[in-house]
C-alpha cells in the first residue's frame, strides 16, 4: 500500500458528491490519492471518463 500511494498508482473513487460525503469521514489516505467523486455512479460519465484516463496513464 504505501509503494502505491508513494507512486501514485491507487486511485480513490468514492460513491458520492463532495457535498454528501463529509471530509472528516474520509480516510486520511484519500488525501494522497486521485481522487474522483461519482455523485450518480450509473450516469456519472465525467467521472468515469477521469478514471479511464487515469488507468491509462498508471499503465
């Protein structure tokens, strides 16, 4: 865990909007990580589109 998170190879996807997940309930390890927020993970396709483009790029 710590490797990935010091080469930034973990992305954070959390099932939410950042005005429904409040940040104190977060882990502290999100902080260190992409993180992308999926307010509606069915239609969200910004949000997936964001983590397809990381994939890429961590490949």
């Amino acid at each position: 865990m710590a490797y990935a998170v010091d080469k930034n190879k973990l992305i954070a996807v959390i099932a939410g909007s950042p005005d429904e997940v409040p940040r104190e309930e977060i882990p502290w390890v999100f902080s260190r990580l992409n993180t992308i927020y999926l307010a509606d993970p069915e239609r969200d396709e910004k949000g997936l589109r964001e983590i397809s483009q990381l994939l890429k790029e961590a490949a």
